[in-house]
C-alpha cells in the first residue's frame, strides 16, 4: 500500500426516532491488538461499501447487519451529507468518503445481527441522544459538528443538495 491511504467508500444513516433523538454507536477500537477501552467518539450506523454495491443498498444492509433494523433502500432521504475523514486505524491509513442518508421516525431496540470479527472485539454500546445533549457531553462525535447539523434535519423532509460536513 506504500504512502497512499486506502480509500474506502462509507454508507451512514442518520437513524431518527419519532421525538428527534438520534442513534449513535460508540467507538472503543484503535487497533484489534489492543483491548478497546473507553468510548473514543459517537458515531452513526454504517459502514463500508462493497465492490459494486449502490450508496443506498449498502446503508439499508449496514443497519440490518448492526442494529437488526430492515428497510426498504426508498425510505432513506438523502443524500444528505457528505465527510471525508482520513485517519489511522491498525497502523493503515484509512480514506474514509462518507455519504450520510437519514431515516425518521424510527421505533427500534438495537439488536445487532450480523457484526464483523471488528465490531464483536470492540464491544461497541448504543445511545439515542438528543442534539442539546451531544452540545453538552463533552464527548467526540462524527460528524464533528452533529450537534449543530441535527436541528437542520429534524425540521423536515431533506430537499436540497448533500452538505460538506466535518
């Protein structure tokens, strides 16, 4: 791989409940050689996209296989933003370009069904938060500016183009 990053393409879903709290998992892994400690950041469900695997396809198979919730490609909204986060993971670069879609009005006890070697190692918790309480957690979130992107969201069916987020 030499000096270049490996690119990996990201589906996410900004998962919603019915009063506007958002689904987020917890980061403990830096490295499966180490045992994960406490949570690094929060983030949303999703994850890599496979060789020729839709954006959308891809989001709806990541929530099935991470939280256990099924739905149809369709009912995502979105895109809705976009991030690139370039970062080491295992001591390899990782290019990460992540598309974010959102889905409302969610009703579901998280139950993961079909997690990697990774995500069983990392042991990963779950939590619905509001935007006030991420505002004042303290804790690290991706995006980096959650808190003030989810009121945008939460007003309403996402009509214009995705957003560069951080």
């Amino acid at each position: 791989m030499g000096d270049r990053a490996w690119v990996r393409p990201t589906a996410r879903v900004v998962v919603l409940d019915p009063s506007g709290r958002v689904l987020l998992l917890g980061a403990r892994l830096t490295d499966p050689a180490v045992p994960p400690g406490d949570v690094l950041f929060w983030y949303t469900p999703g994850g890599g996209v496979e060789d020729g695997e839709a954006l959308r396809v891809a989001a709806v198979r990541e929530l099935a296989e991470e939280i256990g919730l099924d739905v149809d490609p369709a009912a995502l909204e979105g895109p809705v933003w976009l991030r690139r986060h370039v970062g080491p993971f295992a001591g390899v670069e990782i290019d990460s370009r992540e598309t974010f879609f959102v889905l409302r009005d969610v009703v579901h006890e998280v139950a993961p069904r079909e997690l990697t070697e990774l995500e069983l190692l990392g042991d990963e918790p779950h939590r619905w938060w509001t935007a006030e309480e991420i505002a004042r957690s303290g804790q690290s979130f991706a995006p980096s500016d959650l808190a003030a992107l989810l009121p945008e969201l939460l007003t309403g069916p996402w009509t214009g183009p995705p957003r560069i987020v951080t």
